[in-house]
C-alpha cells in the first residue's frame, strides 16, 4: 500500500470528491472558498474554479457530474447547476429557507438512476436541524429525512438495496432498505456506530464488494467496513482531519481522500504541513463502482 499526495495547494475544506470515469478527472471543492477542483492524474495538472462571485459566497457542499454538462451542486439555500468552464451558476431549485442560517447543503450524491441525494447541516455542530433532500432533474426536491446534525457519509449497496447516511456528530451510519424505482428508503436502523472508534464519520462510498469506506474525521485515517458494518481496516493518514473518500482510476483501485486545514490550530498546521491536500492510496486491493451523473 502506498499513500501519495497528488495535490499542490491546500484546501480550507476540501469534499465532495467525485471521479468522472469517462473523462477520467477527478473533480472535488474547498467548501468555504467556493471552488472546484479538477485533477488529470496523466498529466498531474490541477485546474480550478473559483465561484465565489457566481455563487456570492455561498459555501458549496457537494458536486457530481451533471447529464448536461458542467455539474450539479448542494450550496447553501439550495441546488445549482455549475459551469465550470464558465465560472457562472445558476440555481435550479431553492431549499430550507425556513430553516436556521446556520444550516447549509453538504454531503450529496447521484443514486444509479441519476437522482441528487444532499444531506444538510448545521454548522453549530450541534443542533439537529439538518435534513436529507432528493432532487430528480425536472422536479422539486423532496425532504425524506429530517434531525440530522450534520448529515454525511451518503451510499448505496452494490444491488441498490439499502442506502446509507450518516450523522457526523451523532455517531452513527444508519442503513435503510432502498427501492432504486422509486426513490424511496424504509426502515432505519443502525449500521455504525463510532462510540468506540478514534474520529466522526465523514464522507464515504462502496466498494465493488459492498465495503463501505468512510473518512474519520478527527481521527487521521480512513476506516473499511465490511457489508455487516463490522471494522476490518483502518488506515492511518498523516493529516488529522481526512473529509472524504472515493474510488478513480481508470481500473476504480485508487482511493482518494480529501482533507482539511480549516479546523487546526497554528501548532497543529505546523506539524501536519499536508493539512488539506488530497491523497491518493494505491494497492488496497479493492475498486469502486463507477459514479453516475445527475438525471443520466
């Protein structure tokens, strides 16, 4: 196994890491800064977007390849479609104006019929007025759940019948049964908790064996789950703060991992100088499933 540094800048918050396998990039966001990264592992090249005028700050959450073009994006207030060749954005759908500022739109993915899942949440940390929203092109989003804290972690099995959400500062990854035809999920139940485990669960994914990955944020490492929801690997990382997980490649068999530096203090900065880069981790002996695009 080998851990490698594949960006050069340091994010504030770097999420959202998503591979786009036909164009064989690796998309992800500084949430806060409000921009996009785009990685060419051929080249080595980084490409950025900055759409902090498009989006009047408006920190982003989430992103994933739009059917259309450009991409799909959970920013605070609401779901955008953003152009990243023309740095504009435009919004396709407002949602949780009734709710406190505090909130915001943050971990969100595309099921394999293309629909938008976003879970929000409140950046106190504490209160639980976040939520999960499902956004399907032409329509309006639909709330099917409600009391998260900071909603995260979002996945589906290899077969499409159970998807996962967790709640960071809740401790828990909970797993419902999952209807791919209509978009529905049932029957909650507890799949992680993270009493016992070192960091809170972050962003995660799938694997073609039906682990699930997730970043412990916190807890400086990535942790791998078997289909059961019992630890079998854990992965320590040199930053503390890792944000997020997913498979790219053109074989789906590198993990990359975001992280952050936003929530360190001078002396931690200066001993973890690779604080908010992206990782890339080969020879874990697992692959991903490809990511689909927004109303693909």
């Amino acid at each position: 196994m080998d851990i490698v540094c594949v960006s050069s800048a340091s994010n504030d918050l770097g999420e959202s890491l998503y591979w786009d396998f036909a164009g064989e990039r690796l998309y992800w966001i500084d949430a806060w800064r409000t921009k996009v990264y785009a990685f060419d592992p051929a080249t080595m090249e980084t490409r950025c977007t900055d759409l902090t005028s498009a989006l009047a700050g408006l920190p982003i959450g989430s992103i994933a390849c739009h059917g259309a073009g450009g991409m799909i994006g959970g920013v605070r207030g609401g779901f955008y479609h953003l152009d990243l060749d023309g740095g504009s954005a435009s919004l396709i759908a407002a949602v949780e104006s009734d709710r406190p500022s505090a909130n915001r739109l943050n971990d969100g993915k595309c099921d394999r019929v293309g629909r938008f899942w976003c879970a929000s949440a409140n950046t106190d940390h504490r209160t639980p007025t976040g939520a999960l929203w499902r956004l399907e092109a032409g329509g309006a989003p639909v709330l099917m759940l409600d009391g998260l804290i900071v909603g995260n972690g979002i996945a589906w099995s290899v077969d499409d019948r159970l998807m996962y959400v967790a709640d960071t500062f809740a401790g828990t990854v909970w797993q419902h049964d999952f209807d791919v035809s209509t978009g529905e999920i049932v029957n909650r139940r507890p799949f992680i908790s993270t009493a016992h485990i070192r960091g809170a669960i972050d962003g995660a994914t799938v694997d073609a064996d039906g682990c699930y990955w997730a970043a412990l944020f916190r807890g400086g490492a990535i942790a791998q789950f078997d289909p059961e929801g019992k630890l079998i690997r854990h992965i320590g990382l040199p930053i503390s703060n890792p944000t997020t997980c997913a498979f790219g490649g053109p074989s789906l068999d590198v993990l990359y991992v975001t992280s952050a530096s936003r929530f360190l203090d001078e002396a931690q900065l200066r001993a973890q100088p690779l604080a908010g880069r992206v990782f890339a981790i080969h020879g874990l002996g697992a692959r991903g499933l490809p990511e689909p695009r927004f109303g693909a």
